[in-house]
C-alpha cells in the first residue's frame, strides 16, 4: 500500500450521556491527556478506532445509525460539537502528528464554550497551529446535513472562499476566480449561485455547493459524511458520480462514510465495518464483500435486497445504544449465531487476518461465512 496521508491511530471519543454515567465502570479513571477523569457524565462511545487512508485511495466507513461512523471520522478531524469529545488518540496528516482540535465547532460555538471552558476542565485543549493549517488547506468536508455546514446569514461565494482568505495570500479577486471555477466544476450555474444565500438552494444544490467549497483549496484529503442522505435516487447518482470524478482526478484520499453498501461497492477501495463504537472488519471491499471473516459484516451482506431473493434477512435483535456497549466481551452475542463462551470470556479485538485485512472475532477463522 502506498504511504498513507491520514493515520488515526486508537481514537477513543466520549459523549456526555448522564445516564450511561451512572452505570459505566470505567467512570473516573484516569485519561490521559485530557485531564485526571472523564468528568462526571462523560462516557467513551468510540474506542480503540484505527484507519488510515493513502492519496487516490477511498476509505469507506461503513455501520448501522448509531455505531459511531461520525464520531470517530470527525473527532479525528477535531470537528466534533458540544457534548462529544476526543478522549485520546493519535491523529497524523502527511507524516506529522497533528492534535485535532475544535476550530470549526469553536467558531460557531465560541461564546457558549467561554462558558463550557470555565467549568470543565476536559473542555481545554490548545488551538494547533498546525491543525489549523492542515484543517484550513489540506482537508475538505462535506457534513451530514448539507443546509447545516452553511451559516444562513452570509453568501455561498464568501463562505466558501473564505478558508482561502484565511489561509492563503491571495488576493480578493484570485479567491473570487477560483470559487467560481469551484462552483462551475460541480455543474452549478456558478454566476448566480456564489451570490445565493443557503437557504436558496436546493439540496442537492447546497450538497454541490459544498464541495465546491470543500474543493476550492486543493485538498488532498476528502471527507464526506453520508453526503447523499436525503436526496432523491437520481440527483444522489449524479452528485456520487461527481465526487468520485473529483476524487480520481486530482487523486485525493477520501474517507467516505455511509450505510449504503451499494455506494461503499461504486465508489470504495478499502471499507471499514464499525459496530457498536469499534472497526469489527477493515479489508478491501471486494474480498470483504466476496469473503467476510465477521458475523456483522456477513449479516449486513446479507440484508441486501438482491435479484432472485424475495425475503430479505435483516439482523436479528437491535442496535446497542452506543454508550452501553459492553467492554469486558464481544458487543455482538445477542445477535450472533456463531457465539460461544469463548465471546463472553473477553473482548475481541480488530487483528490482522493476513496481510490486507483485520477482524475482531475470535471464531472467523472457524467458519466460511456468506459473502455476496
Ligand atoms: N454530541 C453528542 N452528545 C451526546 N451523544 C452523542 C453525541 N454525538 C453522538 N452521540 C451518541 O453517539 C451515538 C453515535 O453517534 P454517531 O453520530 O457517531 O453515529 P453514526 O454511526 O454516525 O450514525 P448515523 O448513521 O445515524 O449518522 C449516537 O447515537 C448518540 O447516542
Ligand atoms: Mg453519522
């Protein structure tokens, strides 16, 4: 595998989730660096999350709602809001560690966080200088909900140059040349749209609209949050179509989160399977989708709507909540037909099952399980 640009190396991420607290066993030990405790009413939800992904590779980040895609992808890039936070971890861009810190929520958030930051001393965390450059010039975000990355009261143009402003000496009038040819790259009629506000467009045009502002700094890192959430059949084909364009052209890495396994097939190299607030399978997607070593990933293979098959077999049993996954054993065994004591007895974690995949089940290599 070529070098990679982006490492995450045992992210863990907790969440304020005053119940959860009350019975979490891990409550006041010691986190290192964030202070001596999680603070009362903190709880890990995401934990011991390891990716990486290399220039012209796209990464997809795959699981049911709720398993902590969003977390763990943007805790990583430190763009988590109130109420979620990075617990520890080590996150590198192009060769050097860089501590994620929460520039684009703090922006947003800055005067309810003075009041946040008085009181919670986990809150604290340094502004990097060198996050701020790689955040400012060498990663493009897509969110979840395409209307919520815009602030309503200012012009698409200036938001989307406005990281260009920040980071770059160009001029007014070289940021305004390339936001247009930006927004003429998404095929949106780029004249009118830089002067629209947000809630002008439609989705699928505030989605365009988006990249194009992701776009307009060169990045060589693409992040995209469930982009096509939303969006009818036809406008979700075309913008997919466009972001892979993007991305194979100018051979950016991409991490791509979603729970569609037929966008994970049109448009991954690698995909990660997340359960529960942990990677339960990484590999490349042809050989996890033709030969998967978890049960999750064989039950979400198999809950494919699919030619010639009449009934669908969904998963058995509900999603845990996240802040209430066990620690101590397997978070699956209620909804495994392969579980044994040997899944109680500890908790399986994700290891190499040869040189290009990882699971974490202690009986993958004891069966052939159903791939698709
Ligand atoms: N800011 C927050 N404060 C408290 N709890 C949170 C916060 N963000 C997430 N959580 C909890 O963590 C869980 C996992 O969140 P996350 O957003 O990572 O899920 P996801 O896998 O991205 O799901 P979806 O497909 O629905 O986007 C949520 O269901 C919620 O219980
Ligand atoms: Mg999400």
């Amino acid at each position: 595998m070529p070098q990679p640009i982006f490492e995450v190396r045992n992210l863990a991420v907790a969440v304020n989730d005053m119940d959860a607290a009350r019975h979490r066993p891990e409550h006041g030990v010691m986190i290192e660096p964030y202070g001596p405790a999680l603070p009362y009413g903190w709880v890990e939800a995401v934990r011991d999350v390891s990716f990486e992904v290399a220039p012209g590779e796209v990464l997809a980040v795959v699981g049911e709602s709720g398993s902590g895609k969003t977390l763990s992808v943007m805790g990583s890039l430190g763009l988590l809001g109130i109420g979620a936070k990075v617990a520890r971890g080590t996150v590198i861009f192009d060769g050097a560690q860089i501590r994620p810190t929460k520039e684009l929520a703090e922006r947003r958030q800055r005067r309810f966080r003075r009041r946040v930051m008085k009181r919670e001393r986990f809150m604290e965390e340094s502004l990097d200088d060198d996050w701020r450059r790689v955040m400012g010039t060498e990663v493009g975000v897509l969110f979840q909900n395409a209307l919520g990355g815009w602030n309503p009261v200012s012009i698409i143009g200036d938001q989307a140059g406005e990281t260009l402003d920040e980071h770059t000496e160009l001029s007014l009038a070289e940021i305004e040349e390339r936001v247009l040819d930006s927004l003429g790259e998404v095929q949106l009629p780029k004249a009118s749209k830089f002067v629209a506000y947000p809630d002008e467009l439609s989705r699928g045009q505030a989605q365009r609209a988006m990249l194009a502002a992701a776009l307009v700094k060169g990045p060589r890192l693409l992040v995209a949050d469930e982009p096509l959430t939303g969006l009818d059949a036809g406008v979700a084909a075309s913008i997919l179509n466009l972001i892979r364009e993007m991305q194979s052209r100018r051979k950016m890495a991409m991490i791509f989160i979603t729970h569609d396994l037929a966008q994970v097939a049109a448009l991954a190299t690698r995909v990660a399977i997340m359960y529960g607030g942990r990677i339960v399978e990484v590999g490349e997607v042809g050989t996890v989708f033709r030969n998967p070593l978890h049960p999750y990933t064989e039950g979400l293979l198999g809950a494919l709507p699919r030619p010639g098959v009449t009934r669908l077999h969904p998963i058995e049993g509900d999603v845990p909540k996240i802040t209430d996954v066990p620690v101590d054993r397997c978070a699956l065994i209620e909804r495994c037909s392969y579980a044994t004591d040997v899944c109680t007895a500890a908790l399986p974690r994700l290891v190499a099952a040869d040189a290009s995949r990882a699971v974490a089940c202690f009986r993958s290599d004891e069966f052939e399980l159903r791939g698709i």
